[in-house]
C-alpha cells in the first residue's frame, strides 16, 4: 500500500530536482556570490528533507505492518480532520504574516509567525516556542540582510 506522504515526499523529491536542474540556465555575473548558489541551497536541502520524508514514512509502514494492530476509523477520521482544519488554520497564519510584515517589520512578524506555527502543530511547552521563534528568526535574518543582503521590512521603531 501506498501511502500519501511517500507520495508527497517523492513529488517534492522530482520538484526539487526540476528547480535544481533550472539553475543552470542562471546567469553567472561574477559577483561574489553567484545568483545560483541560494536556489541550489534551497533544492538540495528540500530534496534531502523529503528523501528523508519518505525514508520515515517506510520505516513506520513496516512497523506498522508487523504489528497489525486494528485503530478505530473514527479516532482515525478525527485526527485526520483535526490536521486538515490546522492546515488550514496554518495556511491563514502564512496570509496574515504576508499582511503585517510591511507594519511590524521583519524581526517581529517573523519570531509571531514562527512561534504560532509551532503552537499550531501541538507545541505547548512556551519556553520551546520561544526559543525556536527567537532562534529561527535570528537564523534567517543573519542569512538573508547579513550573508545575501536581501532590504528586508523594518518596523518604525527599530
């Protein structure tokens, strides 16, 4: 049986490798870093993500598999539901951070867009969704306005 997330997984797998491969018609300038180097990054690690991805979802069909154990459908039917409305809620998320990173800067919309993901997927312990909102937003800035230089939103009083 085939399951969604090696399907998933394997899509993102040729998508990556599709947009690796576009790389190469990138012009070279000569510049310092080269205008292909980003979306190379960016490919490879989605590409070895969703090997990863898929790798996972094999190993617990195995697993899942020795044991035949029977689940409930409707415990099944619920959970899936639940994942779908925090996709959704998820997808929304994404919307508003895209309307509020012009008036609250990038620092600030990003560490609140990161730390409502990780409260999304399940995450309750606060000192973890702090730590990781404030981390990760720290990480992307010193990689896109520090190393690619890339203008990023400011808020007005910063």
């Amino acid at each position: 049986m085939f399951n969604r997330t090696i399907l998933i997984g394997v899509s993102l797998m040729v998508l990556s490798a599709l947009f690796f491969a576009g790389t190469w018609s990138f012009f070279d300038d000569g510049g310092y870093v080269s205008p292909r180097v980003f979306p190379r990054i960016i490919s490879g690690c989605m590409f070895i993500l969703a090997t990863l991805m898929v790798g996972q979802s094999v190993l617990e069909q195995r697993s899942s598999a020795l044991k035949e154990t029977q689940h409930d459908t409707r415990i099944k039917h619920a959970e899936s539901r639940r994942t779908w409305w925090r996709i959704a809620a998820a997808v929304l998320v994404a919307f508003a951070y895209t309307q509020v990173i012009e008036h609250l800067g990038y620092l600030v919309s990003t560490a609140l867009f990161l730390a409502a993901m990780i409260v999304l997927f399940k995450e309750k312990r606060w000192y973890v969704v702090a730590t990781v909102s404030i981390l990760g937003t720290t990480v992307f800035y010193t990689v896109f306005r520090l190393i690619f230089k890339v203008p990023l939103p400011r808020f007005d009083l910063f």
